[in-house]
C-alpha cells in the first residue's frame, strides 16, 4: 500500500496546477470550476486513478475498496478539486455493477470514468423524501416502453446531467416498498423539464425535474422490475460511505486549516487559539477527526470484502456531518465580526468558511438526515425496535 501511496502523491504532485489546490466556485467563479473539474476528471481517468475498485472490464482498475481510501487521503492531503462526476463514479457507477445488465454496465461505466456522460439521481420528491418509499412518480407498462409522469425535487446536477438514474412507481397494487422499480433515462427525452433551485449558498447546484409522458424504453430498468428499493439500498450504502472517504479525509486538513485560523486570528491582544473555549473546541474536532478515521478503517476490510456497505455506513454519515457542521461554527466563531464576509478587505480564504458554514447546513440533510440515520443505527446496531411506520 505504501508503494501505491508514494505514486499517487506523486502523480499528483507532477499534474494538479497550483492554481487548482483548494480551487472553489468562490476562487474562480462557478463556470470556471465546473470546466476545472472537468479537466481534472478527465486527467484522473486518463492516468487511471478513477475507478481504482471497479472491474478493468468497464474500465477500472480491478483493485479494492482500500486503495480507494488511500487514494481518498493522498487527494485530500493536496487539497485537490472534486473531480466532475463524483456522484456517478462515487456510488451510481457501483449501483451498476451491482445491479445492471450486461448491456448497461458495458455501455454506462467506461463513459462514466471517462466523464462523457453526467448522473443525476432522482429519489426526492415533495412528498417522498426520507420516507422514500410513499414516492408518487411512476412508470407505466405501455407494452413496448415505459411512460414517467411525476416531479422530483432537490437533484443535484439535474439541469446539467444528461442521464437520470430514477426511482418510480411501477405498482400500485403491491405493498410501497415492493412496487417500485429503478430506471435509467435520458434527461434529453422528450417531456422532462428542469428547474433550477438557488440555495443558501447562492448556487444553483440542485434543480427540480418535472416528467411529463416521457417515454423511456423497456431495457432502461436497473435491476428487477418492483425490485427498485434494493437497488435504491445499494446507492445508499454507497452514498453514505465510499463516498465520504474523500469528505472524511479532508476534514482532518480543515481541522489542521481551523487551527491555524485560530493562531493567526487575534482576539483582543492575543491569538484566537489562546482562548479556552476555542481551544478545548478546536481538540472536539481534532478527536472527531481521528475518531472517524479509525471507525472508516475497521469497517474498511469488510466493505472491500464484501463490495456491500451496510448499516455502517450511517455511523460514518452521522459522524462526520455533524462533526463537520461544529467545525464551520468554529471557524465563525474564530472571524468573529469579520464571519459573514465573503469578499473584500476582511474576507478570510475568499470566503471559504462563511461558505463551507452555509454548505454544512446541508450536509445533515442529504444522503438521509441524521434522524434518519440514527434509526437505521437504532434498529440495525442496538437491535431496538422499529418505529411506527404506514404498513407496507
Ligand atoms: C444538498 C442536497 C443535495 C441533494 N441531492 C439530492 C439528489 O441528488 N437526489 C435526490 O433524490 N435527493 C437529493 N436531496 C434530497 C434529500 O435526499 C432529502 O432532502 C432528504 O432525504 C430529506 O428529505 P426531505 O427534505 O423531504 O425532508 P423530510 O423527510 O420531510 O424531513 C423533515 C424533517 O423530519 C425529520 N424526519 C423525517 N422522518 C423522520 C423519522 N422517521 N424519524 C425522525 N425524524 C424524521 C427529518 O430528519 C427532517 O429533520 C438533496 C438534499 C440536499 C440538501
């Protein structure tokens, strides 16, 4: 592992621009970032980095799950842009290979690494959001194609993706959870409109996905038909943990950004970090770091064993987010009067920590709130009984 560690920092060392490191749609303004991260995936893919745990069939690298996480660190450790299609490479792509016919692996994935096709995921709607399983979308059998009608809410990257990887009703008949099926269909088919969504941030990262007669072919769903909830398990796994190793591994290098945040911030006559609350805050965050660190290592050997993130997951998703979140107030906290100022004279990192306070707010929200997943904690690893739900 060391041997794989030494070349990818030093692969990255020889191809990430300076300009690049800790490169935001703040530094460089979003349509400039978006074209750096599109470069950057394609060098990534290029190299071989991405992909490290897929089959070398579909154009990975037939490694595992460990390489990834180390991977993972390497990248955080030189403050790296996200690459482009980190959702799709992150946990769609595994969906795939899980999931997916011959015919969609051989197709989807290699254009996945190679960044040709962006990913959205359609789960969320107005009324079906961490109780997934009341979605109204469907998917009617009209013999030789499907037909979508419904709205889903909050997808990320659902203006620019130009494929959709949609859960939708194909049963009314059957209990909830087993009358849905997983589809993936072209955003440029006729009868799909996207909204864009401006968040607190003031980006327009997620959109609303209207469906209206869209007509999807027989040979778009992903798995069995009615079978969508286990392929929907399967992302979420996923989501909730591989994932998070890049997001995991950063957080310790925004710890190490705080403090030195907290040495160079002066409160009155004396550096920020001389104060006890900021400090006695600032070891939380630095313990939470390792904390999740060695949590995503005991669990690591099994998820690459087994290609199948489970319930575990949730304990990392927990963990970090939230742990996240008291790291960006910190940061405030340490600004003081100076915390709201995103530019100008003042503006601490061109606005890095107001910005990545706002964004934290979102980060106990997707992939499953973290009441959400405290359930799944409650139920899978103390053993405690179900909550009371509508009956499937
Ligand atoms: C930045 C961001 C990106 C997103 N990207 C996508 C995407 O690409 N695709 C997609 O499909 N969705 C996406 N989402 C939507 C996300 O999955 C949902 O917001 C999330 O599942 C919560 O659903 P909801 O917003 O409907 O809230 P609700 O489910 O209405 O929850 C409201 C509140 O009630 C609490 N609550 C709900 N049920 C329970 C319960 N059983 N026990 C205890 N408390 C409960 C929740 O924790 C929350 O605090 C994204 C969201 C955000 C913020």
């Amino acid at each position: 592992m060391n041997e794989f560690c030494q070349r990818a920092r030093a692969w990255i060392a020889d191809n990430l621009p300076h300009d690049w490191r800790s490169a935001s749609a703040e530094t460089h303004g979003e349509q400039e970032f978006l074209a750096i991260r599109r470069q950057w995936s394609r060098m990534l893919y290029e190299a071989g980095w991405l992909g490290l745990s897929w089959p070398q069939q579909y154009g990975g690298q037939g490694l595992t799950l460990l390489e990834e996480a180390a991977f993972a660190e390497e990248f955080a450790a030189a403050r790296a842009p996200d690459f482009i299609n980190r959702n799709a490479v992150g946990y769609i792509g595994p969906t795939l290979i899980a999931h997916g016919s011959d015919a969609q692996k051989q197709h989807f994935l290699p254009r996945i690494l190679a960044g040709d096709d962006l990913w959205c995921q359609g789960y969320s709607e107005p009324k079906a959001g961490s109780d997934l399983a009341s979605l109204q979308t469907t998917a009617s059998d009209c013999g030789d194609h499907w037909l979508v009608n419904g709205q889903k809410v909050w997808i990320t990257l659902g203006s620019e993706a130009n494929w959709c990887y949609l859960l939708a009703r194909t049963s009314t008949d059957r209990p909830r959870h087993r009358g849905i099926s997983a589809m993936v269909v072209d955003m440029n088919s006729p009868g799909i409109e996207a909204v864009p969504i401006t968040t607190i941030t003031g980006s327009h990262e997620f959109s609303e996905l209207f469906f209206t007669d869209v007509k999807v072919p027989k040979d778009a769903l992903l798995g069995e038909l009615h079978g969508g909830w286990k392929v929907a398990m399967t992302t979420l796994g996923y989501e909730r943990s591989i994932n998070f190793f890049a997001r995991t591994a950063d957080f310790r290098h925004e710890v190490s950004e705080v403090a030195e945040l907290a040495r160079r911030t002066m409160r009155g006559d004396r550096p920020a970090i001389e104060d006890q609350d900021i400090a006695q805050r600032l070891a939380r965050c630095s313990e939470e770091a390792e904390a999740l660190r060695h949590t995503i290592a005991r669990y690591l050997p099994i998820w690459a064993e087994t290609r199948a993130p489970g319930a575990e997951s949730s304990v990392i998703k927990v963990m970090w987010s939230e742990a996240h979140q008291r790291l960006m107030e910190l940061a405030l906290d340490i600004l003081g009067p100076y915390q709201q100022q995103r530019t100008g004279d003042g503006a601490e990192g061109d606005g890095k920590w107001p910005l990545g306070y706002l964004f934290t707010r979102a980060e106990t929200i997707y992939a499953g709130t973290s009441e959400v997943q405290r359930n799944v904690i409650a139920q899978r690893f103390l053993g405690l009984p179900r909550e009371e739900r509508p009956r499937d």
